[in-house]
C-alpha cells in the first residue's frame, strides 16, 4: 500500500470534504447565487482547508437533497466545472456525486482527480429506496476514458442505509477487494457525521489484510480522532471542520488547524 503515502503524503491521510452547495436540477439550488456564486463561495473553504495543512480535498455535491441514483447532465456538467475552476494544483483531490458513481468517474476522469467515493458493490435498502450499484460499469468509464489509475474508494457501509442479506463489514470488505478491486475500503456512521464502531473498521481490517487501506469515511472529531486512527489507514473528515460543527455551514479555520493537529499526533 505504498501508492497511499506517495499520493497523499502521509501514511494516514486526512481528506477534506469541499461541499459544494446544491446544484441546478435540484431543489435546493439558489439560482440567484448561481453557479458563478457557488464557485466563489467554495473559494474561501478550499483555502482553509489547504492552509489548514489537510492531505487532500474531495469535492461532492452534499447539498443535492434528496439524493438520486442517476444525475442529470445539467447536474454532471455543474459538478465537472466546479471542480475544474477550484481544483487545487499542489495538492490531490477527488470526487464524490451522491449517489451516482457514474456521474463521480465521468467528472474525475474529466477533471483529472485522483480518487472517487461512492458505493459500487452490495444491495441496500435506503432512504432513496432499493439500492444497487454495479462497479463493473465504473470500470467500463474508466478503460473508456483511458482513466484507470484514478483510485476506487468503495463505502462498504454506507450512510442512510441498511445492508440486505447477512453478510458482515468485514465479509462485504474482503469481498470488495478481492472480486471488484477496490483501492480503498471504507467503514461509515448511519449519517454524515456519524462515527460508526470502532469494531466495525477493525473487523474490515482484519478481512482485507494488505490487500487494500481501510479508511474512516463519517464521524471524526477532535477527541475521537486518536482512537480511530490506532485501527484505520487515513480519514475523510468534513462536518467537523465547519463552523460549530454543522454539516452545512462554512469551513472553520481553527476547527481544520485544530483537527489536523489532533490527526497527525495520533500517528
């Protein structure tokens, strides 16, 4: 798992959530902001996360409520120039489309990111309904686009949901691995910012070995940070980094110097 340090730089990452406010074609978009105001707006948070000393950003439309499974192209093209227009040129960074892991390979592949986050394997029942995604579509994208070294981070117990079938994290982890090649594993809580057991990452760790990194992908804070960090392989951190500690409200600089501060000495 050498690829991990020398992409991020770091052993055990930190990966920030850049939230882009909700985008045209869904309901919550502002169109008087625009997309113009969106892309000025994730200015000031992407500048406090990179000064803030985080490995990476990821960028992923967390407002688009309710989510879908399938984006419409007006929803993947303002996703891809958002990405464009604040991509950070000195640092690695990915993407996330809630929950269409075609729209997060199309735009990384156009964009020129690194990794994507999405569920790509199992069966769910969620809040979106009946849920099952097939991975080998992703990689199609990606032999389609010339685009196979973007790295696969497969949330094998993903938020708003519930697994159908009885099979464990750590069955669901090994199995990700092995059969759909995923890159990363990731271990969630039941919502955005939600910790799950620690037990849980543990048990995903244990299933897979060496053969992939398993992250902690909902639920770090300051004073959990350490913990996880004796089991899991890296974390993508967001709601804790905003503004008293809210999903939706703007980065908080002190709150990013303060969590990264908290991550690296627990390594």
């Amino acid at each position: 798992m050498k690829w991990v340090k020398e992409l991020f730089g770091h052993e055990k990452p930190i990966i920030a959530m850049a939230h882009i406010p909700a985008l045209p074609g869904t309901p919550r978009y502002d169109a008087k902001l625009g997309l113009d105001g969106i892309v000025e707006k994730m200015r000031t948070d992407l500048k406090y996360l990179q000064e803030g000393g985080v490995d990476a950003v990821m960028f992923c439309n967390e407002d688009d409520r309710p989510y879908t499974f399938h984006a419409g192209p007006e929803m993947v093209a303002a996703e891809t120039r958002v990405v464009t227009e604040l991509k950070p040129k000195d640092m690695p960074f990915g993407v996330d489309y809630l929950w269409d892991p075609i729209t997060a390979i199309s735009v990384a592949a156009a964009t020129g990111a690194s990794f994507i986050r999405e569920v790509m394997t199992g069966t769910y029942e969620s809040d979106m309904g009946l849920w099952s995604p097939d991975v080998n579509k992703v990689t199609d994208i990606q032999v389609r686009t010339g685009s196979l070294n973007i790295r696969k981070f497969f949330n094998v117990a993903p938020e708003f949901c519930s697994p159908l079938g009885n099979r464990s994290v750590g069955q669901r982890a090994r199995s990700a691995a092995v059969s759909s090649l995923a890159d990363v594993i990731l271990v969630s809580g039941m919502m955005a910012g939600e910790e799950p057991d620690v037990s849980q990452i543990k048990e995903a760790k244990d299933a897979v070995g060496d053969m992939a990194p398993v992250f902690l992908n909902t639920g770090a804070k300051i004073n959990n940070i350490a913990k996880f960090l004796k089991v899991a392989d890296g974390v993508i951190v967001g709601s804790s980094l905003k503004v008293d500690g809210y999903t939706w409200n703007p980065v908080d600089p002190k709150r990013v110097k303060e969590f990264v501060a908290a991550a690296r000495s627990a390594v």
